[in-house]
C-alpha cells in the first residue's frame, strides 16, 4: 500500500513538474512595466505605532462585560410568570395524556376529542 502511494507521489511529481508556466510579463500592463521601485526607507525612520490606551480598552471591555453579565441574569429567571405557572400546573393532567373527569371533559367540551 506504502509502495503504490510512493509511486503515485512520483508520478503527481513528475507530472507537475512537466506543467508550463504562464509567462508573467504577459499580463502587466504598460503603466506597470513603467512604473519606479518603491523607495526604500531606514528602519528607524519608520513611523512608529500609535499609543494605545489601555485604560479606555479595559473600561469598554468591562462595561460590556457588565451588560451582557445583565442580559444572562435576566434570561436565568423564570419565563413564565407565576399567574401562567399555576394555570398550566391545574392543566397538568391533560398534557400527560391522562383519563380527564367527566366534569373537565364537559368544561373543555370538544376541543379534546
């Protein structure tokens, strides 16, 4: 198995190294065959970075950090209020398929059947 992946590689090799290069001078321009080299500048000539302020960086940082610290208490609470709770507890028997009384059955009349 080694052996036929060796002899594969060769060949791809081979193959590739047989492939003609477009020329590159075809596709510049005249403008591009024209133009001047860059000019080259010493190093500590160069302009230098600017400050950074890491105060400000920090501050922004944790105020959003306290927004969304916010945002996942409010979604940690209860989603339904107390009022919806108790009505869908009082309702429990009909969402797990239990047998309803014959007084719920004639309260929720044919919406069930």
């Amino acid at each position: 198995m080694l052996k036929r992946i060796s002899h594969l590689v060769v060949v791809l090799i081979g193959v590739l190294g047989c492939t003609p290069l477009p020329d590159v001078g075809e596709n510049r321009t005249e403008a591009l065959r024209n133009a001047t080299y860059p000019e080259f500048i010493p190093l500590n000539e160069l302009p230098t970075q600017p400050k950074v302020n890491r105060v400000a960086i920090e501050q922004d940082v944790q105020a959003r950090l306290a927004r969304v610290n916010t945002k996942a208490k409010r979604l940690r609470g209860p989603v339904l209020t107390p009022a919806e709770r108790s009505r869908l507890k009082s309702r429990r028997t009909i969402v797990r398929g239990q047998v309803l009384s014959p007084a719920d059955r004639q309260r929720l009349g044919t919406r069930l059947q």
